[in-house]
C-alpha cells in the first residue's frame, strides 16, 4: 500500500515551491530605497522642487519631492525610481544635518 503516489509528491513539491517563491520575493515587493546623499541644484517647479542627490557611493540622482530641501544639507531620502530611470521620486526626506 502507497502512502504518497507520483501525483501526490509532484503536487506537494509545486506548491512548496511557490510558498517559498512567495515568501522570498515579498521583501522586494516595496521599491522604496533608502539613501543617504547630499541635495544640491535645487530648483522649484509648480508641483514641487527637482534637485541633485549625490549619496555615499558617489553616484548623483536627479530627484523630485513636495518638499524643498535645503541646498547642500545632508538627507535621508528614500522614494521609488521612475521607470525609465531618469528621476527618483521621493516619499520621504530627513534631514540628518545641516550646513
């Protein structure tokens, strides 16, 4: 007599693997990214301010948020990149220190 057959097991295994697919990617379901830079080249528009981040690593985004940031203070930004990669805009802007 078989406990489990072929169908059982291959039904079993399926959908552990979609559990644990599940379960690994719902860390990456936020886009938000949180980094530390440098604002700089601000620049007011009607809906908000464009500016330069510049962040520990050395590279230099082109940012967008509601709220103005202060030219050359050091921020915590975290936000979601567009999706042609040309702008990131923010959620969140904390200022850490200031000039």
């Amino acid at each position: 007599m078989k406990v489990l057959d072929r169908y059982s097991l291959l039904c079993i295994s399926v959908s552990l693997m979609i559990m644990m697919t599940i379960l690994m990617s719902s860390d990456d379901l936020s886009d938000e990214e949180g980094i530390l830079g440098i604002a700089y080249d601000v620049r007011e528009t009607q809906n908000g301010y464009t500016f330069h981040f510049d962040d520990a690593a050395g590279d230099t985004k082109r940012c967008f948020s509601r709220v103005e940031p202060n030219e050359y203070d050091v921020y915590l930004i975290e936000g979601i990149m567009s999706e042609d990669g040309g702008m990131f805009f923010i959620s969140s802007l904390e200022l850490i220190q200031s000039e």
